[in-house]
C-alpha cells in the first residue's frame, strides 16, 4: 500500500468519498475543538458520538458498497449460531473499481482509528476518564469496521481464487473430455 | 464506472447497477433462484431471490446485518425479471443488489428494522414465546438510541452535575448490558452476544417513556408511580429472552441481575431532581 493516490485516474465516486471523509473529519474535529468552545460535556459526548456512529454507518452501508464493493453483516442462522457474511462484487467489478477510491477509502479508515488511539493516550496521560469514554466508543466503531472490511476483502480473494482454480479444473477436465471424444 | 464530478450520487450508483446487472445477464445462463424458508417472525421486507450459479455473489440468505442492510426472500421463487432500474424492489436476484442499492433503501431497512425489533421485544405478540427466533435480525442502532435518550433525559432533569449524570447513566447502561450477557454465559446459558446485548437495549424503551414522563411532570408520587410501571414493562419484556436461554433452574439468577438494574435505573429517574 503505498503512500501517494494512484496517478492518472480521478475519483469515480466523488460524492461517496466526500461522505466517507467528512464525517471522521468532523467527528474527530469536533471532539478536538469542542474542548476549547463548548463546556458542557453532554453535548460533547452526544454530536461526537453521534457523528461517529453516522460515519460507522455510511462506512458499512454506503462507501463500503460503493468505493470498494464489500459488504459484511452478522445473522443468526436457523440454529442459533451467529455467522459472519461476506459479500463481494465478482472480480470483474472488483479490477473495475478505481484505484484512488479504494486507495483512499483504506487509508483514512486507518488514519481515523490512528487518531482515535493517539487521543485515547493523551486522555489517559490526563485521566479523564469521561473523555476516554468518548473515545473508547468511536474507537469501537472505527475498529469494527476496520476489522470487517478486512476480512470481507480476504474472504473476497479467497473465493477469487477460488473462482480461478474451479475454472481451470473445469477448463482442462472438458478439454480432456473433447480430447477423448476425437479420438 | 467513472463519472464527472457534477454526477450525484444516486444516478451514479444506478448506472453501476445498471453496468453490473448487464455483466450478470451476460455472464448467467441459468438463474435459479435459491430461496430461504420463510421465517415467521420477520416483518414484510422487499423480496429478493438469490441467484447461485455465479460463485462469487454470495448466494446466501439474505440476512440481518449489524447496523445495516437486511432483505427477506420469499418463499415462492419469482421469475427472472426483466433489469429494472428500482432494484431493491425488483424480483432481479442477485448478491450485488445489497451492494448496488440506493442508498435511502438502506435507510429505510434499517429504520424499518428498529422499528420491528422494538414491536417484537417490548410489545404482545405471538412470537413471544419462541424467544430465539423472535430477535433474529438484532441490531445495535435502536439500543444506541434508546440509551443515549435515556442519558439526555437524565441529564436534563439533573439541575447540577449534568455532565456527570449523562456520564454515568450511559456507562452504566452499557457496562451492566455487557455485564448482564457475561453473567447469563457464564452460568451456561446458550445466547448470542449481540442479540442479548440488542434485547437488553430495546427493554430500555419503556424505562425511556417513564424518564420522558418524569421530566415534563416533577410529581415525586407521579414519578414513583410511573416509574414502577416502566420497571414491571422492561422486566416484563426482557423475561422470556433472558429465561428460554439458561437452565429452567438458574433461571433467577439470569433474570434478577437483569431486574436489579432496571431498579437502579428507575431509582436514578425518581432520585433526580
């Protein structure tokens, strides 16, 4: 993963991407600045909580969708088990998918929780422990989504390859099939 | 795929359904559609087949997601329909229709979540007894909200200290909500984080009313009053859940933890003033 946007392409989502941004921008802005405007705590916790949970939820539903094509969710099966679903785009999507969304779509899912965790430890070295509630939620979603992502996108290669190796078995038993068939 | 940037978002995501739909008619010979059982408990949802032959879209059950998307399919295969642009509502069965959706289709399916999962968990209905099936699709967002209105509305009534009293009544929520689920799997009860964790925030919903009646009216009687009728309504809602998943004899110790709390919740909103 490097460091600069891929060249030569522009955003193909941009509005996605503006959402997908804005609300870490302004959840981790506002619990920033709020300390030197606002007094009371209250109203702290809520808008960042409530700005981080927006941004958790635009992040799974929306951006995840659209930027990078993955989707994960959790159900409960007939049984009672609690299972993991993955969900992709097949792979001729995914090689569509412009680079500089996913490129950025990745970078500030990590910069965001990055953040978090910086000001998780200036909150310790303080002991405040309201605020380190505060963080400690949107730390919660960040990861969560950081977390479910990634293994959507594994599971995603996994049946890639998956896909591939199928398609070859299949490609050469019919070939051998053909080949027996002429002969 | 890619657009100018005068593009909104909405017709951009139509013209990938419509790019993706088109690859899959292209690439699909067949499209049978799998179908789940149709399970009782659920509230009428759009309905979309699935189709399994592509190994990559997910032919699963389309299933409840955390805070997000969730479609029912019926128990009656559609036919293949033709590419439709409105796709949630459309019989086209695909995996990427989740992925591909509009956007205020998600809203709405998640709102629509919360509000089935606050009827099944704290109002009468026959699927109270089958408590496992019952909050099936859990979610966290109602119990988010359930509980950061409780706080507000404690923090309102308090005329000092408001910081501390929305602090601490969220934290105990939250703390005695996980607590709650540790102590049920620790006396080997059979439940699901989450779900337990979802149910406990929806019973919050009547001790929610009470807060709210409590801060229009500073009636100490009153307040006594209705708070111990919000009490009896969380307990009462949160008792067959809690109940159905440990041993018939453990079951007090499951259940007055979970009593207890809402007793010291509904002491806080009478004690405030």
């Amino acid at each position: 993963m490097d460091l600069n946007p891929p060249a030569g392409e522009n955003y193909a989502n941009p509005k996605t991407c503006l959402f997908h941004v804005i609300f870490k921008a302004a959840a981790l802005a506002f619990y920033i600045l709020s300390a030197l405007f606002v007094n009371s705590f209250v109203i702290i916790f809520v808008v960042t909580v409530l700005l981080a949970a927006l941004d958790f939820w635009v992040v799974k539903n929306v951006s995840g969708r659209i930027l990078v094509g993955l989707r994960w969710w959790n159900e409960i099966n007939d049984l009672g088990e609690s299972v993991w679903k993955f969900e992709s785009l097949d792979q001729e999507s995914l090689a569509r998918m412009n680079k500089k969304d996913s490129w950025l779509f990745w970078w500030t899912l990590y910069l965001a929780a990055a953040a978090w965790i910086v000001l998780a430890i200036f909150s310790l070295i303080r002991l405040q422990a309201d605020y380190l509630l505060v963080i400690g939620v949107c730390l919660t979603l960040s990861i969560a989504n950081i977390v479910g992502f990634t293994k959507c996108r594994k599971d995603a290669k996994q049946k890639i390859q998956q896909f591939a190796s199928q398609t070859i078995a299949s490609r050469v038993t019919s070939t051998i099939q053909s080949a027996f068939s002429v002969v | 795929m890619s657009h100018s940037d005068t593009v909104p978002l909405h017709p951009s995501s139509q013209s990938d359904i419509d790019e993706i739909e088109n690859l899959i008619h292209a690439s699909v010979q067949s499209a049978p559609a799998t179908v789940l059982p149709a399970r009782p408990p659920s509230p009428p949802r759009a309905s979309i087949p699935v189709v399994s032959s592509s190994p990559f879209l997910q032919s699963n059950l389309p299933p409840p997601p955390p805070p997000s998307s969730n479609q029912k399919v019926p128990s009656v295969p559609e036919p293949p329909p033709p590419p439709s642009s409105s796709i949630a509502a459309s019989g086209f069965g695909s995996a990427p229709n989740t992925l591909t959706e509009p956007v205020w289709d998600t809203v709405k399916r998640d709102l629509s979540r919360i509000v089935s999962n606050l009827k099944l968990v704290v109002f009468p209905n026959p699927y109270r007894e089958d408590p496992g099936k019952a909050l099936r699709d859990w979610d966290l967002w109602g119990p988010f909200f359930f509980i950061v209105f409780l706080g507000l509305a404690l923090s309102w009534s308090a005329s000092v200290k408001k910081s501390e009293v929305f602090a601490v009544a969220f934290a105990l929520l939250a703390a005695g909500a996980v607590i709650l689920t540790l102590n049920v799997l620790l006396l080997g009860g059979h439940i699901i984080f989450f779900q337990s964790l979802s149910l406990l925030g929806y019973c919050l919903f009547p001790l929610d009313v009470g807060a709210l009646v409590c801060l229009l009216k500073d009636n100490v009687i009153l307040k006594v009053i209705v708070v111990s009728v919000s009490l009896a309504w969380s307990s009462w809602a949160a008792y067959p859940f809690m109940s159905s998943a440990v041993n018939p004899r453990r079951k007090a110790l499951a259940l007055y933890p979970v009593f207890l709390m809402y007793v010291s919740v509904g002491f806080l909103i009478i004690a405030i003033d």
